[in-house]
C-alpha cells in the first residue's frame, strides 16, 4: 500500500503528529521535497521532538527514508540524529536511508537566501535555510550530491569547477565571497560527507522493492499545498512541489501505485511568512488564536498569521491533491469563541465565488463570506471520540465535512500522541 500524506493548507497543519500517529502500521516513512525549513513537532508522552529532515515515522519501527527530491543540511540532519539518540532512539543504517542524489546545501546557499532576502523590496519571508538557491542548483545541474559528499576527491573537484560562480553571485549581491573556499567549512562538509555515508542509499528502488513485496510505505510532504512552487501563491511560495502528485515524481513511485492521499487539514488556517490570507485576523481574536494554538514557527519562531477555516482554499487542495481523506487537527484550539466562522465564499469584483481566483495578486483583493455556526465552551483536550465532543464542535465538524465532500477519518484536539481518535463513520 502507498500512501501520501500532504498539508493541505500553508503548511504547519500538525503533520508530523499525524504521520506520527499512522506510521505504526507503516514498514517505510519517507520525506518527498522541501529541506530543513520544516519543521514537525511530535509529543511522545512528555518528550517534544522538533525534526526538520528525518521523518516522524523514526520515533516508530518503520524505517525513514530521505528522498532525492529534498534538500538536505547536513549539518541539520546530523545535529538531529545526534538529539534522537540522546533520547534513546536508535539511528541506525538499517532505521535511516538518504538517497545518494539528495542534493546538498551549501553554505553559499544559505548566503544567497539570505542576500537575495534582504535585497528584496518586497518580501518573500523566506526561512533563510537556502531552501531556494539549493533547489536552483538542482534545476541548473549544478548541484553537489550526498554521493559527491562522501566521496572527497569528487567533492573537491565538483566544487573547484562551481566555486567561481558562487563567488560571483555573492559578490553581486554585496556579500563576501570568502566563504566558498574556506578551508574549515570544506573540512566540516568532508566529515559530514563520512558520517552520512552510511546512509546512502537508492529510494526509488528501496519503495518499489517494498510495495511489490506487499509492503506499507508512507510519503511524507513538508509545508503545504499552498506553498507549492507551482500551484501555489506565488512569488510567497517555497522552492518545491508540496501536493501529492511531486510524491511520486520525487521518490520515483509511479502514480498507479497510489492507494490513499491523506490531507492534513487544521480546523482554521494559518501562515508564516508574507502573501495573502483571505480570513486573516488581526487584533485581539487572531492573538487569542496563535496563543492558544502555539502558533510559533518550530523552525524559526516566528509568530503564524491565523485566520477563519477557508473552503475555497481548501476546494483548491482537494482538486490539487485528489484527498482520500482527512485529519483535522487543532480542532481544540476553537473552544471558548462565539461564534466560530467558516469562509465559504469570496467577494471578487462585486461577485460571490466559491474557488480561489489563480493569481496572488487577485486572491490578495478577495474579502471572505462568512458562515457562523454557535462555539463551543469545553475543554477538548481529553476527549477520546467523536460521540464525546460537545454538539457544537460536532456540527462543526460535520459541516466541514459536508462542505469538504471528503471524509474527515481523524481528529486531533491537542499535541499528544493520545490526543487524536478515529471516526470511523463518514458524517
Ligand atoms: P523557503 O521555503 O525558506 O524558501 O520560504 C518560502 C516561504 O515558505 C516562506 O513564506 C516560508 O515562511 C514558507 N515556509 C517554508 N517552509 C515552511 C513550513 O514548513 N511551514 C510553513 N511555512 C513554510
């Protein structure tokens, strides 16, 4: 069985909880695209992991795999394994496989992000990792490798022929170039090359070997429909196809394969970063929801814009990602508001419509029509079933449903492991 798992919103919907919570009956948990400017937060009992890179499945008995598609840190990845072993989870070659074309992020990367931000009159709000310039080395062909990593003599002479280059670009931008060829970051890439050896292997083949053996494996997005470079709100995008269909292209599954596309859906939205949010609230009400939501970047801390649960985005995600179903998370993080609203329109140049306009710059100009259903005043928190949420926070949920035509399978009412339940029955 294969199975992809995608944001359906900006990112940040609570995936890794969720992947989390599937992976027990999961043999392989792999990451398709994006690098370390995610982050997925999981509670096990009183331990908060924050993992960039691996996936979520590591906590558990499937074995996590990086794909080609990412781009990888490896100073990241390695902090990481070192702050899983220091809680008593094994991180082993036979846990942990990174495809050996999985494409570096230099320093030089993270420089230019960086750069290229601060020179930009109108901001992206980036997350400074070197996402992008990673990712345009890749489309360049003028990435380096985790297999050129771990091999010295090739690693020296792929970044000889790139490093003038790179100088260059830095220098165009008003940074010091110096960096490229610093003889100390080299050597610490070169150790990092040898401890990530190991690892290397052929993801491709890793899956399709395990499906054809009848095997469960699980492809895990990073960030979110809305932030995919090509369906998404550009220019306030990241640099990598985030919807289910880049799964397959990234880890080399083909689409008929295919068995269930999980959505991961938070019961209001959310953004980091600039570009448009149609339901955003600003003053007392939005501050109440990032409060009670821990609405702060795992990655960068920075506080998320919150806003009204917004269908047409979310017809957008369904009609991108072809969801089998879905686990609303967060749905805990409404208690206490009268009322709760649901966007299910947009005014548009003096008409109503019910799908996102294509461009930004149009979506930036929609004002949201608001459908209001009476809140709910219980705590969630250690609710166990659906039959045991208050009325209210049912009849908000099967109106989702009923709105969303796609079954929502699970519910998360806050950040532990235990804190999600099955509904098994479509409303
Ligand atoms: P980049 O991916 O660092 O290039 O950032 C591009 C945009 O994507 C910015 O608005 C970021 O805030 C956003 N972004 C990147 N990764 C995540 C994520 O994991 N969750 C939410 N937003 C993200």
């Amino acid at each position: 069985m294969f199975t992809i798992i995608t944001g359906a919103q900006f990112g940040d919907e609570g995936k890794g909880k969720i992947v989390d919570l599937l992976a027990k009956d999961y043999d392989i948990v792999a990451r398709f695209q994006g690098g370390n400017n995610a982050g997925h937060t999981v509670k096990v009992e009183d331990k908060v992991y924050k993992l960039h890179l691996i996936p979520s499945g590591i906590l558990l008995e499937a074995r996590a795999l990086i794909g080609p598609g990412v781009v990888l840190d490896p100073g990241v990845l390695l902090e990481e394994m070192e702050m899983l072993r220091a809680n008593g989870v094994v991180v082993s070659p036979e846990k942990l496989g990174i495809d050996a074309k999985t494409s570096i992020i230099m320093p030089y990367h993270i420089e230019l992000d960086g750069l290229r931000e601060a020179a930009r009159a109108k901001k992206i709000g980036t997350t400074k990792r070197g996402i992008g310039f990673a990712y345009i080395d890749k489309v360049a062909r003028e990435e380096l490798r985790l297999a050129d990593l771990a091999d010295e003599a090739r690693f020296l002479t792929r970044l000889e022929e790139l490093a003038s280059q790179k100088e260059s670009e830095i220098s165009a931008l008003g940074g010091d170039p110096a960096l490229v060829r610093d003889s100390a970051l080299i050597k610490k890439y070169l150790q990092f090359g040898k401890k990530l050896a190991p690892y290397i292997t052929d993801v491709s083949r890793e899956i399709n070997e395990a499906l054809d053996a009848g095997k469960n494996v699980m492809a895990e997005a990073a960030q979110g429909t809305h932030l995919d470079v090509i369906h998404g709100t550009q220019k306030f995008v990241t640099s990598s196809s985030t919807i289910a269909g880049s799964a397959c292209a990234n880890l080399g599954v083909g689409p008929t394969r295919v068995k269930n596309v999980v959505a991961i859906v938070k019961a209001y939205i959310t953004r980091v970063g600039e570009g448009p949010l149609p339901t955003e609230l600003s003053g007392e009400l939005g501050a109440r929801l990032q409060k009670a939501g821990g609405e702060f970047g795992t990655t960068t801390g920075r506080g998320r814009r919150c806003g009204w649960f917004d269908l047409p985005l979310l017809k957008k995600a369904i009609a991108l990602n072809g969801y089998t179903e879905i686990a609303l998370t967060k749905l805990d993080v409404l208690s206490e508001l009268e009322p709760v609203r649901i966007c299910v329109g947009y005014r548009y140049k003096g008409e109503t419509i019910n799908y996102p306009p294509e461009l930004t710059e149009a979506l930036a100009e929609c004002e949201p029509v608001y459908e209001e259903l009476p809140g709910w005043k219980a705590d969630l928190s250690k609710v166990q079933s659906f039959e045991e949420l208050p009325a209210n926070a049912q009849n908000y949920v099967k109106r989702l449903e009923e709105l969303m035509g796609v079954p929502i399978r699970y519910i998360s009412v806050g950040p532990g492991r235990a804190q999600t339940f099955k509904k098994e029955e479509a409303l």
